[in-house]
C-alpha cells in the first residue's frame, strides 16, 4: 500500500475534473466530453476512501463505521442542504406551481442521495419532462458517491475480518483480489447496460462501482519500487526507472483525448469510460513515489489548488445557477461563462461560511455522534421544509388558471394509453387492437411515423370515424419514418429496435395495401445526405404498396416546454420577468426535411406533400396560445385540443393534396 501523505496533485485531479465538468455543462467549445469530468472524481473517490479505511485498519486494528459516516457528514452535508434550500426557495419564485410540485419531489430524492434513481427513471421513461432543465440533475453524481460510502466501508471490513479469522494479519492482497473481482463484474454490467438500456448504465451505481474499485486498486498496490514483489510472477515486468513519471503524462493525455473525442454520441460509460477511469489511474501512480515529477509539478500549481480546493462547492452550485438563468433559451457563450463565474462566487462563500467551518468545527470533529446528530437534525429539516413546499403547490397546481397547463400536459393521443404508440424497446407491431373506424370500412388508411406522426391521430380518427376508414395506426417513439440505422442520444446506442419495428410496419402495409399512408417524422436529426437516400427507399416502398401516400411537414419547433413557459408567465410574470412564450422564427431543420420532402415526392406521382405550418403558425412571431388553445403539450408535440381544432384544416389540405377521393370532406 502507498504510503500516506498529503498529495497536492490530487487536489490538481479535482480542479480539471470541475473545470471539465462545468465546461460541458456550459457548452463551452473543446469540452465537448467534459462529462468525463465525473468519471474521475468517482476514481478519486475510491482512491482517498479506500485509502481512509485500511490506513485506519492498520493503525488501530478496526475500522469506525461511526467516525467514518461522520467525517463524510461534516464534508459533505452542510453545503448540500444549503444549495438544496436555496435552488428550492429560488424555484418556488420562478416556477409554476406544478415544475414547484416536481422540483420538491426531486429536491427530496436529492436529500435523501437517491437521486440518481430517480434522474434513471426518467430518462427511460419517454413521456417524462426532459431532465436537462431539472437544477438538481447533477446531484446525481453525489447520491453515487454517497451509496459507494455507505456500501464501500463494509465491504472492506468483510474482506480485511476474513482474513483475521484465519488468522492472519490485515492482507492488502485479499481486498486487492477482491477490487479486483468487484471492478470486473461492474464492468462487465456497465458494457451490457451501456448496450440495452443506457441510462441505468450512466446513472446507478451497480454499472459505476468499477470506476470507484479502479481507485482503490490504484491505492492498494505498493509504490512502484515495491511492485514487483506484490504482483504474481506472470505478471512481473521490468519497467524502465523514467516510466512512472511517464505514465503520469500519458494519463494527462487520455483525460485530454477523451474530453476532446467523446460527445453526445458516445456510447457511455461502458467501455469508454475505460479512458478517463485509466488515465485518472495512472496520474495517480504518478504521483505516488517521493519524487516530485514534472505532472506532479503542474498539477500542484496554486491556480489548480484554488481550484480543487472549491471543486465540491463549485459543483454543487453552478448547474442551478445555469438552468434558473437559461430559462427558456440559449444564452451567448461570453454570458454562459459569466454565470460560471457567478457559481465560482456562491462556491467561495459556501466553502468559507458553511462547508469548513462545520467540517472541522472541534467538538463536532472529537464526537462523531454529534456530527451525526447534526446530519439528522439538517436532513430531517430540510426534508420537512422541502415536503411542506411541496404541499403547498400541489393545492397551487390545482387552482382553474393553473389546472389547464397540466391537463394540456397530461393529454396524450388515445394511442399512448392504449398502448398502440410503441415505445424506445418495442419492435412488435399491433395492428389488430390499433384501429379507428367502422371496423367492416372497405377503405384504409395508415399513420406511419414517429411521435411527430402520432401526434397528428387525434384528427385522423376523427376524419376516419366521420368519413368511414379504417384507421391504422403505426407510430414509434424517436423512429421516423426515413430507412436508416440512427444512433439514439438518450440510449448511448444505435436505435436498432427501431430499424427492427420499421421493417416491420413496412411488411405490414405492404400486406394491407392501404389507400392512404400519412407520413411525418420529427426533423430533429436530419442529415440530408442519410435522410435522402433513406427517405427514397421508404417512399419507394410505399409508392408501390400504397394508392396514395401524404408526407406532413414537420411542426414548428419552439425550442422549449410552451405550457410551462406560459404558466410561468401566468403565475410570477409580476414577480419576475419571464421570456416571452413564442416561435420567434422558423426551425432551419424543419425547412430542410421540408425541402426534402418536395424533392421526394416530385419522383413519384401517388406521393404529395402537405405543409400544414400556415394553420399552426400563421406569422412569426408565432404566438403559442389562441383562442384560448395551448398550441404545444411540451417543447415540440401539438396538444391534442390544438389538433382537434385543425381537423377539418387537415382534411381539407389532405384533399387539396391528391388524397383519394372519398378519403376527406372538404365542405
């Protein structure tokens, strides 16, 4: 085991994995896989925790679960609470009663460190608010960490008792081989999740707990002038005298490389993650001997001390200040950094005023019961403050001029509830029970698409239960109806169900051989020179199969959540100015999946196209609320009251379109 003593270049560690961290949050240009950031924070952790445990092992001969779980209260607690309580009083100005309702119910979850379930759980379920504008996101991380805290202690006083009842004396060998073991099966989980479902990968710790068993390894092993005898012979291998200093820079390198290399589309963590997990591992074998070295040097300097000293307050206070100051919109780059700045300040007077005064307050440091007595007493505070806020906006919510945003919300096409809308994992089609329409309807019509598709059933089955279709519905999330093997952001992976599903729903339509096939698909992630190929091969199917087939311009996008945007100006516009809710031009996707759909259909003579963004958006700026109709049911769906509202609009451009005659009225 390495030696302890003070290691500046740790400190060094914090402050890049804050600034890499805070950069992606920023959106700062080159940190496009700052996320990375967490990654060796959870290497770290492992790192001085493992060290904390067997030092005091061998110092005393037992470990203190008490004095343990006390000294991470007093470090960590404190500063949470007080982050916590602020982000709440803060949201309780700016947000509508119901985003107050979620807020608490996230602010509670972070409280209790389980909120890296819950973001989980959220980002799996497709119909939940995007939780990039939740300020307690990133607390994620912590309730890992934390978990990690209350698992960890015990696993390495199995590992260290089992060696004593043997009798022999504490064998760093035994917990290494079992680190060893441990970081093996995480990983393992963390490739398979990665690949299936992602976000459980990303969020829970079962997939993270390697990262943190890497650290410890990097603690357990002896310093590098000790390692050969530690190591099994087939394992031994003579390393030049200037390699360890070496290592250090090529780890510096692979924190570099991913930070720069790895984005959005990255499959992580997974095997990915094996970059900044092992880079982090080699900077700290590189600082482990006696010898100052150059990346020792670099990573002690006062600027990154500063730094890694603040990183714990920095983290926790600068995405709240980023999400409450973006509101609806995009802010400059120079603005983003300026917010960073205004954390970087909170952080400051959290460390001085709060995090060290309680950390090493002198009684709470010589009894460990008061500081977990303290840990209580905050905790059940703050959760008691948190579940009255709570309270109190579920009855807000409730009231008539607040009620008609959630319910706009909460109002999905009849297809999602009845299961018809298939989802990010299904790939089987029901077509039987997914109907609209007389049933014995000698005519059929077909809605194919994804989410932007679905939509749009609302008025199709009005118009097929009026005009006598059959209605078959086709739609899948986040699958649009272009033939093309699309990576999906929000599972790490290739969206290979919805290859699987539309290959499906194509066989399917060329058994029933509908009249009319409405096609729309979201144009978020149109890239012409895969889209156009992709589009041809759909429509050269559904040409043949279908008399007729109607491609619908994609909707307007407003680039952020129209109910919410406007109960926020109903209910604190007074209080605080609130972004004017409104499309203030048109989206360059949508205008360019539009124009790929013109030239499409100009190669088939059953294919037209219908652009239904007069009716939705009739002038820029577009107003999102008329008649006393919500336009949108979040960032970029239609509500259903507003689509219902265009029905006969719709059957009249269906018509004008080449639709077949009988399919629509236009009286």
């Amino acid at each position: 085991m390495i030696r302890p003593h003070y290691r500046p270049d740790i400190e060094g560690l914090r402050a890049i994995a804050i600034l890499l961290a805070l950069g992606y949050h920023a959106d700062v240009p080159g940190f496009s896989g700052g996320y990375v950031g967490v990654d060796i924070f959870f290497v770290l952790s492992g790192y001085l925790i493992t060290w904390l445990l067997v030092h005091e092992a061998q110092e005393t001969g037992a470990i203190s679960l008490g004095r343990f779980y006390a000294r991470r209260a007093r470090r960590l607690l404190p500063a949470m609470v007080v982050m916590l309580l602020a982000t709440v009083m803060v949201g309780a100005v700016i947000y509508a009663p119901f985003e107050q309702r979620d807020l608490a119910s996230t602010a509670i979850a972070t409280a209790t460190y389980w909120s890296n379930i819950h973001f989980a759980n959220l980002a799996t379920d497709y119909l939940s608010p995007a939780s990039e504008t939740n300020p307690f996101l990133h607390t994620w991380s912590l309730s890992v960490e934390e978990q990690f805290y209350l698992l960890w202690p015990l696993f390495v006083m199995l590992l260290l008792g089992v060696a004593r009842w043997q009798g022999r004396a504490v064998n760093h060998r035994r917990l290494w081989w079992g680190a060893i073991l441990l970081t093996g099966l995480s990983f393992a989980l963390s490739v398979y999740l990665t690949s299936t479902r992602q976000p459980m990968a990303f969020f829970l710790l079962p997939a993270r707990a390697w990262e943190f068993a890497a650290g410890a390894l990097a603690v357990l092993l002896p310093p590098p002038e000790k390692l050969k005898s530690f190591m099994p012979k087939f394992l031994n291998v003579d390393l030049p005298g200037g390699a360890t200093p070496l290592l250090g820079w090529v780890g510096l390198g692979g924190l570099v490389a991913a930070n720069l290399f790895f984005d959005r589309s990255t499959a992580f963590p997974g095997v990915a993650a094996l970059l900044p997990v092992l880079a982090t591992v080699l900077l700290l074998r590189a600082g482990a001997g006696p010898a100052e070295t150059g990346i020792t040097k670099l990573l002690s300097l006062r600027p990154l001390q500063e730094i890694g000293r603040l990183s714990y307050s920095w983290y926790l206070w600068h995405w709240p200040v980023l999400v409450f100051a973006t509101a609806n919109y995009r802010l400059p780059l120079g603005v983003r950094l300026a917010l960073l700045a205004v954390s970087l300040l909170l952080a400051a007077a959290s460390y001085h005023f709060v995090e060290s005064p309680i950390r090493y307050h002198r009684v709470l440091v010589r009894r460990s019961g008061y500081s977990l007595a303290m840990a209580a007493c905050i905790t059940i505070l703050g959760l008691g403050l948190t579940y009255g806020w709570r309270q109190l906006s579920v009855s807000w919510a409730k009231l008539p001029e607040q009620a008609r945003f959630t319910q706009v919300i909460d109002e999905l096409p009849e297809i999602y509830n009845t299961g018809c809308h298939a989802d990010f994992f299904e790939v089987g089609l029901k077509v039987e029970n997914c109907t609209a329409g007389p049933a014995d309807a000698s005519r059929r019509l077909v809605l194919f698409g994804d989410s932007h598709a679905a939509q749009w059933y609302p008025a199709l089955e009005q118009l097929a239960t009026e005009q006598g279709w059959r209605l078959i519905s086709l739609t899948k999330s986040a699958c649009p109806a272009v033939d093309l093997l699309k990576f999906h952001p929000r599972m790490g992976r290739d969206y290979v169900e919805c290859s699987e599903w539309r290959q499906a729903a194509l066989q399917v339509m060329k058994e029933l051989k509908p009249d009319l096939v409405v096609v729309s698909s979201s144009a978020s992630q149109i890239q012409r020179s895969e889209w156009q190929p992709g589009m041809e091969r759909i429509l050269d199917s559904l040409s043949e199969t279908s008399r007729s087939v109607v491609l619908l311009r994609d909707t307007p996008y407003p680039g952020f959540d129209v109910p919410r945007c406007l109960a926020r100006h109903q209910w604190g516009a007074a209080i605080t100015p609130v972004p004017a809710c409104e499309i203030v031009a048109q989206n360059k996707a949508s205008i360019e999946l539009y124009n790929l759909q013109l030239e499409a259909a100009a190669h088939y003579p059953n294919v037209f196209v219908v652009d239904m963004e007069p009716y939705i958006c009739p002038e820029m700026p577009c107003q999102l609320e008329r008649d006393e109709l919500i336009l949108y049911r979040d960032s970029h769906h239609l509500s259903v009251p507003f689509v219902k509202s265009l029905t006969e609009t719709l059957a009249m451009q269906l018509s004008r379109a080449g639709a077949p005659q009988g399919t629509v009225s236009t009286d």
